[in-house]
C-alpha cells in the first residue's frame, strides 16, 4: 500500500497530511480564517503569503507525527485546480520540489476529486456507482462517480454555490466569516418556518425545469429585501435566529430534494454528501432522514474532513497512483478546471 504525503493550498486553508492508502497518518491545517474575516472574505495575496509561511511547518509536522521521513514516501501530491492560481502554486511548487529532491512520483490532484474521495475516510463505502452531493464555498454539484476518475456531472448550481450563499448571508445578517459555521450556529433555537423564502429553480429554454440544477441567488435577494423591509418596519435588533434558521432550512430544503430525486430518477442506491457545506448540521439530519424515508443507503464524510484538508487529497492521491497515474514535473495550475477533465492532469504533455 503507498504512502502519500499531500499538500493543499487551493484557498485559505494550508494544509499537509501522509496518508496510506484510506488511513491517514497524520493530517494539519493551518486555517487563515481569522485574517481573512477581517475583510469578509478571502484576499488571495493574503492567502498566498500565508500559504508560503505555514507549509513547510505543516510538512515537518505531519513527517513528526506520522513518524515518517520523506524518503520514506513514495510519492508526493498537491492540488493544483481549480482554485486561486497564486495560492495553488505554493502547494505544486513545494510538492514537484520534494518530489524531484527525493527522486519520487509527483501527482497533480483535482480539488474537487479530494473532495469525492473524503468519504473514504470514514465508514466503508457500498461498492458500485453511487451519487455525490459535493458543496462548497465554489461548487454544488451532483455527481455520479463510477469509479475513480470516472464522473460525470448531473446537476449544477447556475449562480452561487451554496457555501457562497452561506457567506453573502451572513456578511448581511452582521455575522461574520466564514458564514457557514456562523449561520448554523446563530440559527439554533431559531424558527425555521417564519419567513417563506423562495426554492431556486433553474427554467429550461425549452420549458419546464432542470429538475437537478440549483440556484441561490435569488435566495440571497429574497434575504436581503426582508432584512430592509424588516429594518423599514422598525424591526430592530433583527430577528437574526429566524432569519439565519429559514435561511439555512432554504438551503438545506432544495438540496435534500433535488439530491434524493436525482437519486432514485438514476436508479442509484447510495448518496454521498462531501464538500464544506457538508458540516452543517441540518444539512446532515434532514439528508440522512430523508435517504432513510426513500430506502436510498447515505454516507457523509468525516466533520473533520468536509472542510479543506490534505487527508482527502492524498486519499484521492492513492486511487490514482493504484491505476499508474504519474504527473508530468512541469505540470502548472489552473484556476477552472471541470471535475471531468481531471485524467488530463496525468497526461503528456500536461495541460497547463
Ligand atoms: O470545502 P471548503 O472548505 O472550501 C471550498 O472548497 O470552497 O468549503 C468552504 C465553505 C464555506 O463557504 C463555508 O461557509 C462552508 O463551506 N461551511 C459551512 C459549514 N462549515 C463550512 N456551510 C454551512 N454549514 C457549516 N457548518
Ligand atoms: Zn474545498
């Protein structure tokens, strides 16, 4: 079984993990969180600064924990799409630097492939085809996974993603960065059902509408007008627990629903929830409730690996490397890259 040391640098967690095949022996991030939520989200040059500074501390302390040396890896694996270019490249440029130092395989990961392979970290998964709810700061995606590498994408959201909504909505509610976390917790003991907020739809050209794709931003209007007409009406202090728990049941509503349809229309049998946004409480509940209801098997990754993190990337690392994946050295980054282009990182002549 290989051992993987990975590096993540993709947005505003740096993070390293040595990971052998699905066991992680040792994982570290170093959130820049609080720097960022000064200014009510990421700066990228920020975030690369602080990438260049916590990495190789991260890297000698998950060699300290794991009790490993990196000669003793057999290869090494950064994310290296999509994300912020400059913040990307601190993670690559570390890791083809200790790949060719230490003569081992470097391979470029996909962020998003990280993020599907996440819940191999916990309970074992259900062999076959299954369908994953992936959402993110950037992404809410559906996706049907076939194997390693062998996705294909079956529903989108059309402006926002979801951890994107969390955030704008909560800048507007005065509650901070990132706005995920601080939703779900200013929601408690909040009504959910006080304000009526609209289910995005996204209306096909030809009529009707696409039954999986998603849309928050006319969420995210709708929360803004109430919270003027709210202020309008004298409301104040606002009814910040029933605005942020309507919000969130909003969210967490059309997700369950389109995920689950999705499901079943597919004849598929299991439902993966990975990504940021899988750490929400609500999210996890009413999913898992509703999968039980429509006799669809669930599976979520670990809390502690739905946000960004190394262990992922060097367990989506493993897979590759088990069917001879290598990456070429000079292999770049790429702000986009969709989920199913990701066998291209392993090409040559790479792709960037
Ligand atoms: O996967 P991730 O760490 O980074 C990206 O790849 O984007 O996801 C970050 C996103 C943020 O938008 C954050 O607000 C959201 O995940 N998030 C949550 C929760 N924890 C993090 N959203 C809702 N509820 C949470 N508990
Ligand atoms: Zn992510």
């Amino acid at each position: 079984m290989p051992t993987v040391l990975a590096l993540e640098t993709s947005c505003d967690e740096s993070a390293a993990a040595i990971v052998r095949d699905r066991q992680v022996l040792a994982s570290a991030v170093a959130s820049q969180v609080e720097e960022h939520a000064r200014w009510g989200g990421v700066v990228p040059e920020i975030a690369s600064r602080r990438h260049v500074e916590a990495l190789p501390q991260l890297i000698a302390q998950v060699c300290r924990e794991s009790g490993l040396s990196l000669a003793e890896v057999d290869a090494v694996a950064a994310t290296v799409a999509p994300g912020l270019v400059g913040a990307l490249l601190v993670a690559s440029i570390t890791g083809r630097t200790l790949a060719r130092l230490h003569a081992k395989p470097f391979l470029g990961i996909h962020h998003l492939e990280g993020h599907l392979a996440s819940v191999h970290l916990g309970e074992a998964m259900p062999p076959g085809s299954h369908l994953v709810l992936l959402v993110s700061g950037g992404h809410t995606e559906l996706v049907r996974v076939e194997g390693p590498g062998d996705v294909r994408r079956l529903g989108r959201s059309h402006d926002d993603a979801a951890g994107e909504a969390f955030d704008k909505v909560a800048r507007l509610l005065g509650l901070g960065y990132p706005g995920g976390p601080a939703i779900q917790e200013a929601a408690r003991g909040g009504d959910p059902q006080r304000f009526r907020l609209p289910r995005g739809r996204v209306s096909r050209p030809e009529g009707g509408f696409h039954p999986y794709d998603f849309s928050f931003s006319g969420l995210k209007t709708a929360m803004l007008r109430l919270v003027r007409s709210l202020e309008a009406e004298g409301s104040t202090p606002l009814p910040v627990a029933d605005l942020a728990a309507s919000f969130e049941q909003a969210v967490v509503e059309v997700l369950v629903e389109r995920s689950c349809r999705c499901a079943l229309d597919q004849g598929l049998t299991t439902l993966v929830l990975v990504g940021g946004v899988a750490a929400n409480q609500r999210l996890r509940t009413q999913l898992a409730e509703r999968c039980r209801r429509d006799g669809l098997q669930w599976r979520v990754a670990p809390l502690a690996y739905c946000t960004d993190n190394a262990a992922m990337v060097g367990v989506a690392a493993c897979e590759r490397l088990a069917t001879g994946c290598r990456s070429a050295i000079d292999l770049g980054v790429a702000a986009r890259l969709p989920l199913a282009q990701a066998d291209s990182l392993y090409s040559t002549p790479p792709p960037f």
